[in-house]
C-alpha cells in the first residue's frame, strides 16, 4: 500500500468540514434549480406572449392599439369590447356549428384508429408491418394533394354544405392517431390478453373489456387532438361549406374580419378571439394529466 493511499484511509475529515461540504452541495443544487426554472419561466413567458398580447389588446381602446411604445396594461380598461364584439355576427351559432362537428369527429377518430392500432398491436397476420408502413407513409401526403380529389367525390355524395364531409372520413381512420395508439397497445403486456383468452374472452371482448380501460390517457391525447383540430379548421369548412348559417366559429371569424371593409377594429378582432378559444384551454385545463401521461407513454416501446 502506498504512502498516499494510507493517509487517505487514516484522514477522517472534521464535522465542520462535513457540514461545509453539505453547503456547498445545497448552495449548487439551489443553483442549477433557480437556473432551470428561469429559463423554464423564459420560456413559458415567450410562448405565452402572443396570447397575453391578444387578451390585452382586447380590452383596449382602438388609439391604445396603435400607441408606441406599446402599452401591455389597458388604460381604461374596456370591457364592453367582447359583448360589442360578440354581437357584429352570429358567434352563439358558430360556436353551436362548430360543436355539432368537432364532438362526433373526435368521437370517429377514436373510434376508428383505435381499432385499427389494435389490429397493427396485438394481431398477426400476413402483411401487417408492410400495410402499417403504408399506412404511416400516407402522412407524408399533403392535404393540398388530395383536396381536389375529396371535393369531387364528396360532390357526388351530395355532401357539400353539410357536415358529412367533415366528420363521415374521421370514421376511417387517421395515420398519425393509429401511429400513437399502436406505440400504446405496444407498451401493455400480452400476457393480459392471453390471460383473457384462457378466459374465453374473444378479441373484441379483449379489445372493450381490457385494451380501451388501460389506454384511457392514450385515447383521451387522440380525442383531444382531433377536437383542437376540428375546433381550428379553417381549409376545410371553407371548402365543403358555402353557407353562412353552417358556418363554424374559424369562418365566423373570418367573415367578422371582413365586416370591417375601411379599418379593422383589433379590439373588437381580439376579443372574438379571445372567446374563440377560451373553450380549449378550458378543456386542457381539466384534462393535462391525462394528456400529459397520454402523449408521455406513447413513445415507451415501438
């Protein structure tokens, strides 16, 4: 044994210098966590600066808007803008048009992808991993490719201004929510499905009975989605919609645009907006864990 590495047995360090070393450690862990969580509340700062720029300015006066430098605090505080605003057009009737599509078309995007990851996940058959490569290889297919296409055929339907043509297609399927969901059904051991079938559970048994339970936060990231997605259309209602009593709430924002043909009230257009969408973050308020656990768990095992 070497001279150093004896005096490194036989050193005990003093209580004080324990205690200074703790200090040190805590002093550099209460560091590197104020250090994270200002940069965390930067960045959150930043991406919530648009909205707060929008909810300000919707409680302006039309000279404040224009002011330079820019003033984040209203004053006066104007609240008569949203009843003022909500008022120019129908909004009650474009938030009722666009619940009577976004509800059941997230309800077929359920549906229907979940199925089909289901046979991609727990099934075998012949072709199942070259028909999931065809599967997810159609998201790389814009939709501007195939809105031609989908317009003549929805024409042929006898579609057009109606609300078929926005949610009859979420009821066969979507590649990125088949994607998500099959990574999910993945991550559940097959020894509960074949405990079931020991049961005599049959497939679609297994399917309601012990698949849907488990993958709740899944499924909830997938409805979800497909409602902020519907609630958000633009291209498509304008599209297939041609009449103004059909029309959701991103038409009826653009046709309030239009009212203002001389000079656009931003006051009024943020506070539309602003109400806009107040119904989502209200959803992902109540729903975050289970969207947070959701989009989490779906990239565990591929």
């Amino acid at each position: 044994m070497s001279e150093s590495t004896a005096e490194r047995i036989l050193y005990s360090p003093s209580a004080a210098e324990v205690a200074a070393l703790r200090r040190r450690k805590k002093r550099r862990q209460l560091l590197r966590s104020i250090v994270l969580y200002v940069t965390v509340a930067f960045l959150s700062l930043t991406f919530a600066l648009p909205f707060l720029w929008m909810l300000s300015t919707s409680l302006k006066d039309d000279p404040q808007v224009y002011r330079v430098p820019p003033i984040w605090i209203p004053h006066p505080v104007r609240l008569r803008n949203y009843p003022e605003a909500l008022t120019k057009q129908p909004f009650d009737l474009f938030f009722l048009n666009t619940l009577k599509y976004a509800i059941p078309s997230a309800f077929g995007a359920v549906l229907s992808s979940s199925l089909a990851a289901y046979g991609f996940a727990r099934l075998r058959w012949w072709g199942r991993d070259v028909l999931f490569f065809i599967c997810i290889a159609t998201m790389m297919i814009p939709f501007q490719v195939v809105m031609i296409p989908l317009y003549i055929i929805f024409k042929d339907f006898g579609w057009l201004n109606s609300y078929k043509a926005l949610v009859i297609p979420t009821f066969f399927g979507n590649a990125y929510y088949i994607f998500l969901l099959r990574q999910f059904f993945m991550s559940i051991p097959q020894e509960i499905s074949d405990a079931a079938r020991v049961d005599g559970a049959g497939e679609i048994g297994i399917f309601v009975r012990i698949i849907l339970p488990l993958a709740k936060p899944a499924l909830a990231v997938v409805a979800l989605f497909q409602f902020m997605g519907a609630w958000n259309d633009y291209l498509g209602p304008l599209i297939y919609l041609n009449r103004e009593e059909l029309y959701p709430i991103a038409l009826g924002l653009q046709l309030f645009r239009s009212q203002f043909q001389e000079k656009l009230v931003w006051p009024y257009l943020m506070a539309a907006s602003t109400v806009t969408i107040l119904p989502v973050i209200i959803i992902f308020f109540f729903t975050q864990r289970t969207f947070v656990e959701g989009i989490t768990v779906t990239g565990l095992k591929g």
